[in-house]
C-alpha cells in the first residue's frame, strides 16, 4: 500500500508499536496513553493530512484516533479482522458454528468466545466485551471511513454498528501478480494437498486431518499426502492426532520455511486446503493460491 502511495506521489509515514519496547498493561488494552501522545507528536511534526489506522493491537488500543481528530485530522481504518463485531474475533459460537449475530448482549450471556466455562470466569468475559463496547464506541464516532476485506465483514461492522453506505467500503486484499510466471504441471502430485498458516483451533486443521484419515481407509489412497506449513499453539495437540491415527508418514509439519521452498510446494500440490472453522477475512494464502493457479478445498463458512 505504501508503494502504491508513493507511486502517486503522496509521502507516507508508518508508525506503529515495537515489539522491544512494549510492556502490556490492562490499562494499555483500554486506552494506550503512550501511543496517544506519541501519535499525536508525530501528526504534528509530519503535518499529516490522513490517518490510516491498520490494525488495533492488544498495545496500542484505538487511542491513535482520538490523537487524530485532536489535531483535526480525517481518519480511515481498514479492518483486518472480526474483532470488532466479536469479542473473540473469530466469530465461533460455542457450538463449534459460525456466528449469525455479530456484537450483542449474547456474547456475554452465552459465554461462547472462551474455553473457559462458568460463573466463576463471568468477570474476565464482561471485561473483554466492555473493551471492544468501548472501542466500538470510539471508531463510529471517530472514523471518518472504514475499509473492510470482505463482504462478510462490512455486513457485520453495518449490522451491528449501524455504519452508513457513505461511510463503509468492501476492498478486498490483493498481492503483487507476476503474469510472466510459470507453472509447471509435471510437477503436480494428484494425491498431495498443502496448508499453509497459523497452527490454531480456529484453522480447523484437525479437521482436514480427520478427511485425510477418511481418504487413507481407501486402498487405492493410501499414499495420499497432506504437508502443514506453519506454526502456533495447536502443533504438538494435532502431532499427537496423526501420530494416534497412525498417518505420521503421510501428514508432514514442516514449520516455517522459506519462499523458495514455498514456492515448491504450490508447485508439487494438487490443491490447497482451508478448513477453518471461523470467519476468514480475504486471507493472502488464498490469493496466493490462485495466483500458483491452484484449486482451494474450504469450508463453507464466509469470509
């Protein structure tokens, strides 16, 4: 986005949190003072005309837009996630399904968006909701446009925070296309499938693992293969899975590795699988799998 800026001409300034330098506070969640000032100092030192906030950080809260509209300058947001509309942001109710009804008393009362259940954790679950209630509160009445992915999430934010059409566009993600690229067929193993992200519950891998399972039992799919690129909380839960189910040598995790090594596996896989069971917002792996010209197996749950 940066490039494209300059590209017309404009001056762009990035700013935002380091990593080094953060310590979290509860009140920081809330309403981050720091970046408060720090965004402030910086609008006046750069004589901003526009503000383009991108993602609000667990550090730096929205309290960038009130520093914003204190110096009277407009403010965008794109919104690269649900949590905005959930608390949770993955918008999973407690039955394992996608959720019809966005922000609402429901969240709390439901007590869906933890795994921890009962009375005893109902004070962490009305503190979160009370947060993202208040900084829904603060980005109505302070944004001047939001930016949304998906058609899903613009629903939602319009659904349940009544945004005016004026106020709320649908701009999905999209990544840099090297039409000249070429794809080598010969490569493809028609019984080779590819995931490639976060290793979370919310990604749904446990179930892909379980349709590979489904495919192994048939004799003529035993050589069947399914290669995890990615890392997260839910790796050594989902080793566990496979070792059980006894497929360690068709399902492979490799962890991170490098673009050139990426860039191999889109070439050997016949398809590429998403299984999640939250709402996704336009994620890159799929924009970068049909730029790798390669056919998508997702769940039918929006986003």
């Amino acid at each position: 986005t940066k490039e494209l800026l300059e590209e017309k001409g404009h001056i762009v300034k990035i700013f935002g949190s380091n990593k080094k330098e953060n310590i979290i506070s509860f009140f920081s969640r809330w309403f981050s003072l720091k970046y408060y000032y720090k965004t402030k100092k910086l609008i006046k030192k750069f004589r901003s005309d526009i503000v383009h906030y991108h993602c609000f950080s667990r550090v730096i809260s929205p309290s960038p837009i009130l520093a914003a509209k204190k110096c009277y300058v407009p403010v965008i947001v794109t919104l690269h996630d649900f949590h905005m509309v959930c608390p949770k942001t993955w918008m999973i109710y407690r039955n394992k399904q996608p959720c019809k009804y966005g922000f609402g008393w429901k969240c709390v009362i439901s007590n869906c968006y933890t795994l921890k259940m009962g009375i005893i954790n109902f004070p962490y679950h009305w503190l979160k909701w009370l947060k993202v209630w208040l900084h829904r509160i603060i980005i109505k009445k302070y944004v001047d446009y939001f930016i949304c992915p998906s058609k899903k999430l613009k629903e939602l934010m319009q659904k349940t925070l009544k945004i005016p059409d004026d106020k709320i566009t649908y701009l999905p993600n999209f990544i840099e296309f090297n039409e000249n690229k070429k794809i080598d067929f010969n490569k493809i193993n028609s019984k080779q499938f590819l995931f490639i992200g976060r290793i979370s519950k919310e990604k749904g891998i446990d179930v892909a693992i379980k349709g590979i399972n489904l495919l192994f039992k048939k004799e003529k799919l035993r050589d069947i293969k399914l290669n995890i690129i990615g890392d997260g909380p839910e790796l050594e839960n989902l080793r566990k899975i496979v070792i059980n189910l006894k497929l360690d040598e068709n399902i492979k995790f490799l962890g991170r590795i490098n673009n050139k090594e990426l860039d191999q596996y889109y070439q050997e896989s016949c398809a590429i699988l998403m299984p999640s069971v939250c709402l996704e917002n336009i994620p890159i792996v799929a924009l970068e799998s049909m730029k790798n010209k390669k056919p998508i197996i997702a769940s039918n749950v929006g986003g």
